[in-house]
C-alpha cells in the first residue's frame, strides 16, 4: 500500500511539472497557487532542495502574469496568491520579505473591499476570500506598520459588514453551494478567525451564530447529498471553542443519522470530492471524537480514491480544460483537490489547511 501511495503522489509531481507553466491562471482555487502548495506539501528532506527550486520557480512565473485583468479574488486571482505567499513564509517554507513583494498588489485588495467590487461573499469569488488574505496579513513574519495594521483590521471588519449586509437582505445560508470554497462553509471559517480578533467581536459573534444556527437548521431539512458534508464539518469546527450557542449535541445526532444516509448512497460519490470528503470525515472523527462509523466511511472513501487514481492514467483524469485553457490543477476538481487531501490522510498532516484557516 505504501509503495502504491508514493507511485500516486510521484505520478502527480511529475504531471504537475509538466502541465502547470501553461495555466494562465494563478488562484487557489484554479491555478498555480493550488501546484505551488501541493509541491511544498509534498516536500522531504530527500528531495528537498529541488523542491524549492521548482515550487519557487512556479511562483516567479505567477507573480509575472499578473497583470490588470487578473482577478482581484483568491480563488483565481491576487488575494489567492497573496495568502499563499504568507502562508508559505510564516509556515518557513519561503525566505522572503512579504511586504515588498505584495506591496504592490495590496492596493488594489483594498480597492475591493471599500469599493464593494465583490458582489459575493464566498471565499473564492467573494469577499470572504480577501478577508482571508488580510487576516493572513496581519500574521506577517515581516513586521508591519501601525498604519498597515490598522488598514488590515479595518479592510476585516469592511469584510464582515458586507457580509452582514448580505445576510441581512438575502437568505445567504440557502445558497445551494454548501462547501468550503463556494458556499456559506467558506463564510463561517472567515468569520470564526476574524472573531478571534480584538476587534468587532460582538458584531462578528452575532452574524456567526446566526449563519451557523439557520444552516443548522436548513441541513435538517434537505436530503442527503455529499457535499453537505463541507457544511457539517464547519459547523463542528467553528463550535469546537463553545463559541457558538446555536450548534449542542443535536448536532451530533444529526449528523450520525445523516452518515447512515451517506453510507447506503456511496456509489453516488463524485471522484473529484472523494478525497476531501474523506479527509473532513476524518477530521471529525479524529478531532472531534466522533462515531467510528465515520472513520470507516473516509477509509473507504479514501481506498475508492486511491484505485482510481491507480487504475487511470492522470490525463484521463485531468484532460485539458478548454475554458481553462490548461490541464485543471487548482482545488476544485483539480488534480491538487484530489491529492492534498489525499497526501493528508496518508500522513496525518493538515497544516495546509491553515490556508483557509482550518487548524488544530
């Protein structure tokens, strides 16, 4: 099994390094920020130095195309890249000085948020997504100003407001995308960080536990579908403080019933959420000490995967995408949103999932 889980991850390496250069886009969400990410994640001590190389080589080539049509977003645009760039230098994966290379690009983020150019709240088209990018900016290795600071915190708090004015006109937890990248899950994570901030925290608890409380309830109400469990993994996370009053053990019951539901239907699984899927199952299991019934459905889940990855080529799995103009390699139905779960739930490490401020 070992031998057959290092063949998957080499297999990907190698398709990443011949396909990535072609992509036009530099997100997270569909481009080369999600190869750049996948390459680090997947680094050893062995192989470290050319690793490096060629994961820093790939960020060069992104930081050059942009240009003033690139998106402002982070999952296809600049506040992507940004947050993978701090990313990288807090977690110790890349000696830079994170200001001077996105002091450039900061002022259009900025332009964003208080020209309320984003019309979407998620974290990959919306406002959530530069959220995200700021809350990461205030992390900074690099010290910042006292003026900088300030504009982050006051960017975040712009961030939340439009969020609640969202809320506040449009039932925003009904939106039919549940999951993290493109739903109200994304929303929730965003909003449980900057809650941690000495900052607007009332406002920001407030418009927390109304979202997690009213997708609480509309979860009971819909039928089983996998993607769900995007939504019921946030809803574990973001309660796992006891911040929220709205998510108690009905929670629970809820989602065990919901997981018996899951079981009888796993054939309908997509093979493009598999992976994820099973590493949230897991996440729930291992975190939060749940039902092992839940552990046994993200193995299987991940065996599912891994046989098909092992059974198919990667070009048949990832055909070159014509609106995209490149092979996909970004985390949504992307090679790398199949294998970082993947490279996860074989070796227990998650930090990358800091990105989109997931951490234990």
């Amino acid at each position: 099994m070992l031998e057959l889980r290092n063949n998957i991850n080499t297999r990907s390496v190698n398709y990443i390094l011949l396909n990535a250069s072609f992509s036009d886009r530099i997100g997270m969400i569909d481009g080369k920020a999600a190869a750049i990410l996948y390459m680090y994640a997947n680094k050893k001590k062995e192989d470290a130095h050319w690793i490096d190389t060629i994961s820093f080589s790939l960020l060069e080539e992104a930081l050059s195309q942009i240009n003033i049509y690139t998106p402002l977003t982070f999952g296809n645009g600049i506040a992507g890249l940004g947050t993978l760039i701090e990313y990288l230098s807090q977690e110790d994966l890349l000696e830079v000085n994170t200001n001077e290379i996105l002091e450039e690009i900061e002022p259009y983020l900025l332009s964003a948020v208080y020209g309320a150019k984003l019309k979407e709240i998620n974290i990959s088209n919306g406002i959530s997504g530069i959220g995200i990018y700021f809350l990461r900016r205030l992390s900074a290795r690099t010290p910042a100003t006292d003026f900088q600071v300030m504009r982050y915190k006051e960017s975040i708090i712009a961030c939340v407001d439009q969020i609640a004015l969202a809320v506040e006109s449009h039932e925003t937890w009904q939106l039919p995308d549940f999951t993290i990248y493109d739903g109200i899950s994304g929303v929730l994570l965003f909003l449980r960080k900057a809650q941690h901030l000495d900052i607007y925290g009332p406002k920001i608890t407030e418009l927390l536990n109304k979202l997690s409380g009213n997708l609480f309830t509309y979860l009971n109400t819909i039928p089983f579908r996998w993607d769900l469990i995007h939504a019921w993994f946030c809803l574990f996370y973001c309660n796992s403080d006891n911040a929220n009053p709205f998510i108690t053990d009905a929670v629970e019951t809820s989602f065990n019933k919901f997981i018996r539901e899951g079981a009888c239907q796993f054939d309908e699984v997509d093979f493009y959420d598999a992976a994820i899927i099973s590493m949230y199952l897991r996440l729930i299991f291992i975190r939060f000490k749940k039902d092992g019934s839940i552990e046994e459905l993200s193995i299987r889940l991940q065996e599912h995967t891994e046989g098909i990855l092992c059974h198919n080529s990667l070009k048949s799995l990832f055909p070159y995408h014509k609106a995209y103009r490149a092979v996909p390699i970004g985390l949504q139905k992307g090679l790398c949103g199949v294998m970082l779960p993947l490279l996860s739930l074989q070796t227990n490490n998650y930090d990358w999932l800091n990105i989109i401020n997931i951490s234990f």
